[in-house]
C-alpha cells in the first residue's frame, strides 16, 4: 500500500497528514492541478500496455471488485478536501484501471454531493465501459477520459495486451453507448505509438470511431517517461501533427506540444515521487 504526505499550508501552521489511497496534488497536461484517487492496488489493470510507465502489469484482469473499505477512501477525502485546497480536479487514475474498482461510483457520489465545488475526473482505458453497471458507476463525474488507440484488433492487442475476455469491438461499442447515456464531457485520448498506429489506414479507422464517438476533446498524447517495452519510442512533433490532420477533427489537441510547468503551481516539492 502506498502512503502521500500532503502538507497544506496556512499563515501559522502546517497540517501534514498520511494517506493511502490519496496522491498529489500533481501537475498534469489536461486536468492542471490535480488531486489523485488510486482505488486499485499497484500491478492490477485490464491491461498490460506496452507504453505504461507504471510497468509490467502483475495482475492482468478484468475482474470488478472492492481492494478497500471504501470508508476509507471516503474519510481520507473528508479530511483533505475540508480544508478546501486549490485543486482543479478531483481525479480517479493511479498504477491500474480505476473502473475495476466496484466503489468508483459510491466514491463519485460522495464528492458531488459532499463537495460540489471540485470537478470530478475520471482517468481510464475504456476496456470496460461495455458494462452497463461501470457506465452508471461514471454518470455523476464531470469528466471521463477515456483511451482509444486503434480500431484494428490486431493493433490494439500489440499495444494494451488486454486481459482475457477483453475485445476491442466490445470497448468501442462501449464508449458509443456511454456517449448516448453521458451528459458530462468527454475527452478523448489518442495515444500514438510510432509504427503501430500511425499508418493511413489506422488513422482513418481512428477518424471514423472519434466522430461516432463524438467527443468534447481530442487529446493526441505519446510516451513522456519510459515505458514498459523499451522499443517504445515517442512520437515526433512532426508525426503528431500528422495525425491531428489526418484526423481532422475540429476539437483535437496535441498534449506533447503544450508548455504547462508555468501554468501550473505545485502543491508538493516532489511531484515525481
């Protein structure tokens, strides 16, 4: 179990509490400063990607279930959140896919009712919004972002290694259906991988799912620390301008383009760590 130091600061005093499932406040291209919710334990996801920086995935599974008494989950964000620190986003992300988590949407519930005034943001691959439960689970959240990487089974597979049971065709008729259920926004992560998404007819495939989508964001993302395979290389500036032409879609963005560091003030000294 992993514990963050949060120290706020007031004019007189210091608070310094240990949290186990609370990380952050962190520096991030798309969600500013924000605070992190990890309801997974380190290792487990539904997928194995070859570009996670969080390594080998130990338990590959597309098994729901609760890894903690959400109580806890629910005290340690009473404690922080009361004391009304400057964060833009409350984010569920972490070492594994958060919608694994059968207490992701009691989690949500609790902060939009307990704390309106913070945006709701929910990180995942999107392998299991073909589950009506896990799409009810993210109705109240303000944000959810999921990955979409390829439409070729073939490619996605080379990149995510999903667990068993996994399908791309099963995802992607997933995010399809949650855009109809969703009110809230979605933006939508690209991440290329240079010689395995970036051919004509990947991005083409690419174009067409995003429009049925309809997402409120594209966001075009690469490697930006190592990866688990260390084949993996980022993509160039050139590469991603490419594909945001090729797939002409009037609300994309290239992440690995954007400057943040002096938007953003930090509310730690060791955003790595």
């Amino acid at each position: 179990m992993l514990f963050s130091d949060f120290i706020i600061t007031n004019d007189e005093n210091r608070h310094v509490m240990h949290y186990a499932h609370l990380f952050g406040p962190v520096r991030s291209r798309r969600l500013k400063r924000s605070l992190g919710i990890d309801l997974v334990p380190s290792g487990i996801c539904t997928f194995n990607c070859v570009y996670c920086e969080c390594g080998t995935t130990a338990d590959i599974t597309a098994g729901r279930r609760d890894f903690f008494p959400v109580q806890e989950v629910l005290s340690e964000l009473e404690d922080y959140l009361s004391r009304s620190p400057p964060v833009d986003f409350v984010t569920f992300s972490g070492s594994g896919e958060p919608t694994l988590s059968l207490s992701i949407g009691t989690v949500i519930r609790f902060l939009k009712d307990r704390f309106p005034a913070y945006r709701v943001a929910v990180l995942t691959n999107g392998s299991l919004l073909d589950n009506p439960g896990v799409r009810r689970d993210l109705l109240s959240a303000d944000v959810v972002l999921p990955t979409v990487s390829s439409i070729n089974e073939e490619t996605f597979r080379k990149i995510h290694r999903p667990a068993p049971g996994i399908s791309l065709h099963n995802i992607l008729e997933g995010l399809v259906r949650f855009r109809k259920e969703y009110t809230g926004e979605i933006w939508l992560e690209v991440f290329i991988v240079p010689g395995l998404n970036t051919s004509d007819a990947e991005l083409s495939g690419l174009r067409k799912i995003i429009f049925e989508i309809r997402p409120d964001r594209v966001q075009l993302n690469t490697l930006d620390r190592p990866g688990t395979e260390d084949w993996v290389r980022p993509a160039s500036a050139a590469e991603l301008d490419r594909v945001k032409e090729l797939l002409d879609f009037p609300a994309a963005e290239n992440l690995a383009s954007q400057d943040f560091t002096a938007r953003v003030s930090l509310c730690r000294k060791d955003p790595e760590e």
